[in-house]
C-alpha cells in the first residue's frame, strides 16, 4: 500500500480547527439519554477505498449510530430481498418534511431515511423476534464497519422508553411491514443505539463508495448495485429536510444521525465520518456540517463540480 498522504492528513487537521469554533446549536434531548452526550467532542475520519485511512480528533470516541445506520440497514433489506421486493414497502422520495413526520406516499413511506421508513425496512430484515432482526442488523453494521459492534444498553432504553412517535410511524405504515409494529420499532431502536465511532462509520462509507467490499477486510458486504441504488437514495433523501440544499452546496450522498454523527461519501474514492454533538435545526451536526463543507469546497469533491469531472477524465468515444 503506498505510503499515506500527509495532505490529507493536513486537511482533516484543518477542518477540525475551522469547526472548533461553532459552538452554537445544541445536543439532542427528545431521547433523554442523548441528552447526557459531551457537546463539545469532535472528530472526523476518513477512509478511501484502497484502505488508507486518516483519522483527527475525538475519531474513536464511541456515540450511538442513530439515523446514520438507515442506508446500510437499508442495503442489507435490498441486497437480502432485491429492489422490487423493497419498492413495495417503501418509496425513493424526498418527502421535504422533517424525519420523524407521517411522509407517506400511499401506504408506503416516501423514503428509508426518514424514520417511518426506517421502522419499515428494519421490519424487512430477517428474524421472527426484534432480538433476532436486530442481531441481524448489528451483524450487517459490523461487516460494513469491519469490526463487531454492541447496542448501547443505556440508550435503546431510553428510545424504547419515550419512543411514542415512532410507535405511532409504526402504526401508520401498518400495511407496509414485514413484522408486527412492536418488532419493527424494537428492532428500530436497537439498530439506532448500535455504538460506533467516527472512524467505523467512515469505514461504512468507504464499504459503500467501494461498491459494498469493506477495504479493510475485503468482505462483499453487499453487491456494486445494492450500493450505487443507496448512494443514490443517500444524495436525494439523506439530510433530512435539508436534503436538495445538501446536494447543492456539498455534492456528496450522506447520511446524519441526532447523536452527532454524519457520513459522506465519494463513489469509487471515499467515506469520511464525522461526530459533533451539538444539532441545527434540522437535526444535522453543525461542526459536521462545517467539516464536510468545508472538505468539498477546498478539495473539489462535489460530484458534480469541474474538478471532479477534470478526475474522472471524459467519456472516450
Ligand atoms: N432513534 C432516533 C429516532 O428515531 C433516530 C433519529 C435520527 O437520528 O434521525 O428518533
């Protein structure tokens, strides 16, 4: 493997300085356990898919997976059942509204990265039990992430403690789960409480913009089609009601979670993972936001930007 590249350990550095600053926003606490989080940890990691990897800040300080795990859970339902079978359950939509709305497109829910359809698709994954589904999910994470992961007892708890929203989601998408509604939301809560960090997460993403071989371990974790589709469905669908505006100014598919964490990635280049406790709005980390902004503007990265058009070189005839 050739040797790392001090420029981008350079800029990781950098980023994190420019994110130190933005103290605004503040952690989550609808789900009171998240409210214990330490606002100020920061980290960023990221991983290309040659395997070379790039780490700053607090990269392996551990933090609940939450909404970051909904692409890859995502791609276990499709690599398991195959697109068709998934279309019927849940849509491919940006809904525009925040996660936690009753977005609906008929019975099914717009899309997997909001939570109504999140709930749908951990209903798809194998198991007859939650425990069962959600051993499953940890399973998948772990193959994405290249290492054995746990639920994060203290946190499932309090999600299944004050979860009344997302039973309600549940109930609503009644007619597009695969298991009962106490099985897709226990099974849901468990999967959102897994405990990564940021450097497994952008291991994650380097899965994915690899087309699903994990390149630290070398697993196929899912096929190149199961990964371009999620990618897919991340550039359109995974920033919350902030989603177009993401496209627009980063250009990279991501994913964020209220826990602080957020990934994005570039097909056939890299993932990068990101954790700042302290929320916009919308729900998204703002120093990740910082950082990723940041990232792609000084370095090119937006997908559809000349540099990165320059890199992929033009179609021959
Ligand atoms: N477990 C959280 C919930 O369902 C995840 C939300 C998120 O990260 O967007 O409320």
């Amino acid at each position: 493997m050739a040797a790392p590249n001090a420029r981008v350990r350079r800029a990781l550095d950098t980023v994190l300085a420019e994110a130190r600053p933005h103290t605004e926003g503040a952690v989550a606490d609808y789900i009171p356990q998240l409210a214990l989080a330490d606002p100020d940890g920061l980290g960023v990691a990221l991983v290309g898919v040659k395997g070379r990897t790039y780490e700053a800040g607090d990269s392996r300080r551990e933090f609940t997976i939450q909404s970051v795990s909904k692409p890859f859970v995502y791609a276990l339902a499709l690599e398991a059942r195959g697109v068709a079978e998934l279309s019927a359950h849940v849509g491919v939509e940006p809904s525009g509204e925040a996660f936690n709305e009753a977005s609906f497109d008929g019975g099914r829910p717009m899309n997997p990265m909001i939570n109504a359809g999140a709930i749908v698709v951990a209903s798809l994954i194998e198991g007859s039990t939650a425990e069962q589904k959600a051993q499953t999910i940890l399973d998948g994470l772990g193959a994405f992430a290249g290492r054995t992961l746990a639920v994060d007892d203290a946190v499932f708890r309090s999600e299944l403690a004050t979860g009344d929203r997302n039973r309600e989601l549940a109930g609503l998408a009644h007619g597009a789960l695969g298991s009962s509604e106490d099985v897709a939301t226990e099974a849901y809560f468990r999967q959102c409480a897994a405990s990564v960090t940021a450097f497994d997460i952008a291991v994650m993403a380097a899965t994915l913009a690899n087309f699903g071989r994990n390149p630290l371990t070398g697993q196929q974790v899912v096929g190149p089609p199961v990964a371009r589709w999620v990618m897919s469905v991340m550039a359109s669908c995974g920033m919350y009601d902030g989603s177009g505006e993401w496209l627009a100014r980063v250009g990279l598919p991501a994913k964020s979670g209220v826990a602080g964490g957020i990934v994005a990635l570039d097909p056939g280049r890299f993932g990068i993972g990101t954790f700042a406790p302290r929320l916009d709005a919308r729900g998204n980390s703002i120093r990740g936001l910082v950082m990723l902004e940041s990232l792609s503007r000084e370095y090119g990265l937006h997908l559809f930007s000349h540099e990165n058009s320059l890199r992929r070189g033009p179609i021959r005839p």
